[in-house]
C-alpha cells in the first residue's frame, strides 16, 4: 500500500458534504433570503422615510429661529438642510414651497431624488407648513395626509 491509498480512507470521505446535503443547505438559504430581504428592505425605506420627516422638522426650526434665509427675494435653505440624509447622497431634496416672509407662511417639500432608492415610494413627497399640518403627495396627485409615512411605519 502506498501513501496515496493511505490518505483514502473511509474516515476521510465521511468527513466531506454529499451533494445532496448541499443541495439541502442551499434550499435553506434560499428560503431564509426570499424572507429577509424584503423585510430588510422595507425596513431601509422606514428609515428613508423617517429621515424625510425628521430633515422637514430641522428645515421648520431653521426658518421659525429667524435666521436669514433670503437669496434674491426667495427663501433658501443652507446646504446639510436642503437634503435629507443630511451627508452623503440625497435621497431627498428639501425646498420651501411659497415661502412669504412677509405673511410668515411657508410650506417646506422633501421631494424623493428621481434616481433614488425612494423615487417610486407609496408616500410620495412629504409636505410640513408654518401651521404643523403635514402631508404626503403622490404623482398625479393632491396632497393628502398618511400618517403611516410619518411615522415611520408602513
């Protein structure tokens, strides 16, 4: 007997995964991924959502402090404000729609990016004005309000 054919034993081979145990295996795995990642997910467009309304709410406290927020006549919101997350990429954009400082009214519009995870979203675009009142608009749409997207969970 040489030392190739004493390597071979039996032992060894019973230490090693047949196909139809990977198979098995595999068959696990997959079905565990066809749960988890649309939980995850949803659970990603949760948090997309809650950062829209939480950016809203800062650009809100920014324009209610007084600070000088004119560029031209327009009411402007400085850069960290104008995005929601408030680095990195922008999955939403933060404009103030109507805003008169004369009359004190303003409406602030988190407007998903259009390449962006969120541009096809159920809640659409957030909207928070001077009085609190918040809603969402969707594509073809009046505002309405939702408040499933506001708080976070849909």
């Amino acid at each position: 007997m040489n030392a190739r054919d004493a390597t071979r034993t039996p032992a060894r081979w019973a230490a090693a995964f047949s196909l139809m145990e990977l198979v098995v295996a595999l068959a696990i795995v997959a079905a565990l991924a066809a749960y988890a990642l649309p939980s995850y997910r949803e659970h990603v467009a949760r948090a997309h959502r809650a950062d829209a309304a939480m950016a809203l709410y800062r650009a809100a406290q920014y324009l209610e402090a007084g600070t000088d927020a004119h560029a031209g006549g327009a009411v402007v919101l400085p850069a960290g404000l104008d995005q929601a997350p408030p680095v990195g990429a922008p999955v939403y954009r933060l404009h103030v729609v109507d805003g008169d400082r004369a009359s004190g009214y303003y409406a602030l519009e988190a407007r998903p990016v259009d390449a962006g995870p969120m541009a096809g979203d159920a809640c659409g675009t957030f909207i928070l004005d001077v009085l609190g009142e918040r809603m969402n608009r969707r594509a073809g749409s009046r505002g309405t309000m939702d408040p499933g997207c506001w708080l976070a969970r849909r």
